[in-house]
C-alpha cells in the first residue's frame, strides 16, 4: 500500500464535532470478533489507528489503511499512489458524516485482517478527548497466525492435543490462549496511558 500527501479536499461542513460511537468487527470472524467504542470525532486517523490497535489487541508490527467507498488513506511513502490520501491529514469526522455510515480499517496487508467500522451514533461530544472501549467479545487473533483462515486451523491445532504440531504452536503463542478472552478493563488502562 502506497500513500501521498494530497491535501484534504473533502471537510465536514461545521466546525462542531461530536463523539463517535463505533463498532469494530473483524469481518469473516465467526463468533464475531468486535469492539464497541467511543472517540471525539477530531481524532486523527493515524490516532485512530492507535486506538484500534489498543481495543482489537494488534501490536502495531505491520502497514494499516483506512478505506471509503471513494477514498483511501494512508500514511505517505516514499512511492506514492497518487490516488491515495495521507491520514494524517484528515479526522474522523472528515471521512464520515452520518450515522450507519460504514468505512474499512485494513491492517497487515499480508494477513489481511480487514475490519468493518460502523458509525452506530453521533453523541453530544461534552469535552471529554479520551477514546473509551465500552463492550466486545472475543479475543484477537495473535499477530502473524496466517489471516483468519491461519487463525481458525491455530485454534484447531492448540485444542487438539494429540495433534504433531500442537505443542509447536503453544510455544510459538507463548502464553496460553484463549479465544473467548475479552478484558474491557485492561483495554481501558492501555487507552488511558496511550500517547495519541
């Protein structure tokens, strides 16, 4: 993925913003893997990169964009698309106006773990900056287990334990895991400390 630094040409057309509250569902995951979180409609799109590598439980190790039904953005390279548009340019509130409205968060091109970002409501926004995780369900996939067909054979794997390669991939973890984990108030310290 390629990005340039066009400059933003489309803006909300007030200056107001709201709070914007959000659900995150990793597609083709089954149970659903989601987030339900609230952020000031200012933030920065590579702030709400961070933010949703925080809430999904990513570390951050791989390329990232965000797309609309006519855009994407992106951080610059050195080999620009001149199609694409630099996220730092722009905010939430730039990118979606409405309620319902939907976008795509991409993360690690390789693994392709595409997810489907829900504007559920546009909340008074009452002074209050920090992002705010405020339900889920289901752990994220470990980081470079193979996308989300890599993901469902790991699960097979590490709960079966007579399989040849169960113990290679409990050490390849590290800890054990467990897919229905979801830990709303460790997710919250991490955003409360996170630098944005």
């Amino acid at each position: 993925m390629r990005c340039n630094s066009r400059m933003p040409k489309r803006r909300r057309p007030d200056s107001s913003y709201h709070v914007y509250q959000l659900k995150v569902v990793l597609n083709d995951s089954k149970p659903t893997i989601w987030r339900r979180l609230q952020v000031p409609g200012n933030i920065n799109l590579l702030d709400l990169h961070g933010v949703l590598q925080v809430v999904m439980g990513w570390t951050n190790k791989h390329l990232h964009s965000f797309l609309t039904a006519t855009e994407t953005y992106c951080l610059p390279s050195d080999d620009p698309d001149p199609y694409d548009m630099d996220e730092r340019q722009y905010t939430l509130e730039d990118i979606v106006f409405i309620e319902k409205e939907s976008f795509l968060y991409e993360y690690d091109f390789g693994d392709g773990w595409s997810h489907e970002i829900l504007v559920e409501a546009l909340l008074p926004f009452m002074g209050e900056t920090q992002a705010l995780c405020i339900g889920g369900k289901n752990a994220c996939p470990p980081e470079d287990c193979g996308g989300i067909s890599g993901y469902y054979e790991f699960l097979k794997i590490i709960s079966t334990p007579n399989h040849v390669d169960h113990r290679r991939m409990l050490e390849w973890s590290g800890v054990p895991f467990d897919p229905k984990h979801f830990d709303i108030e460790k997710i919250n310290a991490k955003l409360r400390v996170a630098t944005l």
